[in-house]
C-alpha cells in the first residue's frame, strides 16, 4: 500500500579528467542549479560493503576532506559502469549557496545537519511525520501520494549506518 521514496544524496559520476571536488560542483548544478560551499570533515568513516569501519586518520591538506567513504560491488550502475566491479562514493558536508532549483532529480529533501538524526534513525519515515518536522523542507517536481514514505539508499543508507554504530555526529563533533 504505500509508496516508497528514497532518500540519498546528490552525485554522479566524475568525468574523465575532472577533479572530485569539480564534479561535486557540477552534480549540483546540474541536478539541483544552486552552488555549495563545501567544508571539511573532523573525522572520515569509511563503509565497506555495508559495514563500519573505524574512522580514518587522514592528514589535512589545502582542500575538504569527505565526512563519509562508501565503497562497495558495483551492483547498481552497471549499465554505466559495466568495466568496474567496485565502486566507491566520496560524501562531503556542503552547506546551499542560494536557493535550490530541482532539475534532474524527481525531487529534493533539505534538512539542516541538527535534524539529519531524526530523518535517518527510522528505516522508514512517513511522509505526513516528515512534513510535521520544523526546519525540514522538500521540492518535489509533481506531488506525492498521501502514502508515501521515505526510507535511505546509497549515501543515505550509509548516513544510517554510521548513526547505528554510534559514530554519526552534530556539526560540533559531538555523537548522537
């Protein structure tokens, strides 16, 4: 009966000799026509095939370092990437430089970084609780069905599984 929305994170994938950060920059202007300050991370998790690692100590150099490293069997886009049997996704914290303008996506959830915990603990969230949450807005090309509800993948999926071990924090480094 309900209708399944998935919740991940802006992407894509890097062009032949583009830079990680650039195709950060370009995704988003793509898929949703707004510009990013992209910040460093404190500390760098590192999922492998759905599974915690601990952090990873990484020197801090002239650019961001990525919050989140997911690195898995290329089951998904193997159409696109039939040659690679492993892929790997960087997340970085970013904060919105201008108001978004949903393109290429079907639509676009923004939660400030004190309420990602409350979107990301349950394996689903209903679509009705998440419109009751203040700060929490979304941009959706056509409306959603009454019974929809929302539930992480890819990136998102990752998010859940670093607060389920404990290891996702608030934007002060603090656990949640």
């Amino acid at each position: 009966g309900a209708t399944l929305v998935g919740i991940g994170g802006i992407g894509g994938s890097i062009e032949p000799g583009e830079a990680i950060l650039a195709c950060l920059r370009r995704e988003v202007e793509e898929e949703i026509k707004a510009s990013i300050r992209v910040e460093s991370a404190t500390t760098t998790h590192l999922i492998y095939e759905k599974g915690v690692t601990e952090p990873l100590s990484l020197p801090q150099r002239e650019y961001p370092l990525p919050v989140l490293l997911t690195i898995s069997r290329n089951l998904h886009r193997q159409d696109l990437h039939p040659d690679y049997g492993i892929l790997a996704i960087a997340t970085f914290l970013a904060q919105l430089e201008g108001e978004p303008r949903i393109d290429d996506l079907y639509g676009l959830l923004i939660v400030p970084r004190d309420k990602l915990v409350d979107i990301m603990r349950p394996n689903e969230i209903a679509l009705d609780c998440l419109d009751q949450m203040p700060g929490i807005r979304r941009i959706t090309q056509e409306p959603l069905p009454k019974n929809t509800v929302l539930g992480p993948v890819w990136t998102g999926r990752s998010l859940q599984l670093l607060l389920q071990a404990g290891r996702l924090y608030d934007i002060k480094g603090v656990p949640r």
